[in-house]
C-alpha cells in the first residue's frame, strides 16, 4: 500500500480485487496469512488505508508477518504496534488450526538494502521449543517474507540462516513453507518440505537474472492481473500433504 509508480498506478484497486477474489470463494476461507510489505514506506497513512481495506474481507482472522518495507526507519515498531500485539520478539509466533501448526517467522529485521533475510539467533531458539511439542505427525506451515531456500542470493532473494530453520523442520512428515517477497509464483520440493512463493497484489517483479535488478516491472495494462493473485492452502484430514492453489486477478 503506497506504492504509485507506473508498474501499477492503482494497488488500492488490485488489492480490492483479491479481497473480492477472497469473498467470492464458495467457503470462506478459516483465516487469512499476509506474508509481508503490507505498505511501501511504512507511513501510517498506508498503514491506514490498508487496515482500512482488510476490515472488508469474509474471514475470522488475518494472520501477519512483516515485510522490509513495512520495518523501515522505526525498525518495525509501529508494524508491531498495529499488527504484532501478543507476538514475541520481533513479530514471530505461532498458532493451531485444525490440526495443522502454523508458525509466522520474521526476516527482515536489520537487512541491508537487496541483501539476504535473516531470522537470528533469538528467533531460532524459540523455533526449537516451539516445535519440541509436536509430534512427527503434525502438519507444520510456516510463512515468512524472504523465502527460507536460495531462490537468487545475488538479488537477497534467500535468508542467510534459513538451514538452522529446515533442520528442525525435517523430522516432520509434511511441511509447507509460504513466502512472498518475490512477487512471483515458484515452487520447490526438498524431501518433506515444500517452499511455495506467491505473486503481489502490487506489481510483478522479473524472473531471477532477467533484468539488471530486482524491483517493480512494468507490462502491459491488459497483462498486470494476470501477474497478480493469491494462493489458496486447503487441508483435508486424512490427506499427507496440503493442496496449494495459486489464483490470478484476471
């Protein structure tokens, strides 16, 4: 939120379109993940406008993690403020919805501009007592801005310490790894973990190593939805894995 530039002069207007995308679904969905960059200079206005916009969404909860963007200049106090409240350290936690554990971890926190993520030494800790309790068997989400796997470390897309992180994962039969950061669907499986990008509400960012930089890339009109979305995570009892289903704004 805040974002103006050619890429896409209108974010208030495609995030509208999710939010429609979302209360269109046949269910509504049980809660709602935001992985981050929630406002494009942490300005309490953006803040506002995208509090603002959310309250219109069919869903018992919205569920956040901070984005660099949203930890600019105060370090992420006013993002704790607004949206951590009841989080430990810097925004991370976890929660238990129909037998799934969920687990939002924050990486943005002291990164230098187009550098790696990094979840620190605190945050890892606590991600080993909170795992220590659940059994083999449990289905682990965890969601975070920067993806936990080397997507293009030359760009920062990838967290430094993210292999402390999938070590404790490992153990566990089923594990799904949400991030956004990247503006881009991709998908890698390793072993029981499967790390799933999504696309922006915003605008499109190029593929890795196809333009001198990451940043906002500009396409035609027509094209900008299609390049936009969300993605849907649907978990059946007696399924191993979750079904995870991206959907465009077109």
């Amino acid at each position: 939120m805040g974002f103006n530039k050619a890429a896409n002069p209108d974010v208030v207007g495609t995030l509208q379109a999710t939010i429609d995308k979302i209360n269109a679904m046949p269910v509504n969905p049980s809660f709602v993940l935001h992985t981050g960059d929630l406002t494009h200079l942490a300005l309490a206005d953006e803040f506002d406008t995208l509090e603002q916009s959310l309250k219109s969404v069919k869903t018992g909860k919205i569920f956040y993690v901070p984005g660099e963007h949203d930890v600019l200049n105060d370090n992420g106090k006013q993002y704790l403020d607004r949206f951590g409240k009841g989080t430990k350290g810097n925004g991370w936690y976890s929660f238990d919805s129909q037998g799934v554990h969920f687990i939002g971890l924050v990486n943005v926190i002291n990164m230098a501009e187009g550098g790696l993520g990094e979840l620190g030494a605190e945050q890892l800790k606590w991600l080993e007592d909170d795992l220590r309790g659940q059994s083999n068997s449990t289905p682990i989400v965890v969601f975070a801005h920067i993806p936990l796997w080397q997507v293009y470390p030359q760009w920062g897309w990838g967290t430094r310490d993210s292999e402390q992180a999938l070590t404790l994962l490992r153990r566990f039969g089923s594990v799904s790894v949400l991030n956004g950061h990247i503006h881009q669907t991709m998908l890698k499986v390793e072993g029981n973990i499967t790390f799933h990008t999504a696309t922006s509400t915003a605008f499109p960012q190029p593929q890795p190593g196809a333009a001198p930089a990451p940043g906002p890339m500009k396409v035609e009109p027509g094209k900008l939805r299609s390049l936009l979305g969300l993605t849907s995570v649907n978990y059946l009892e007696h399924n191993h894995s979750l079904a995870i289903t991206d959907t465009p704004l077109i």
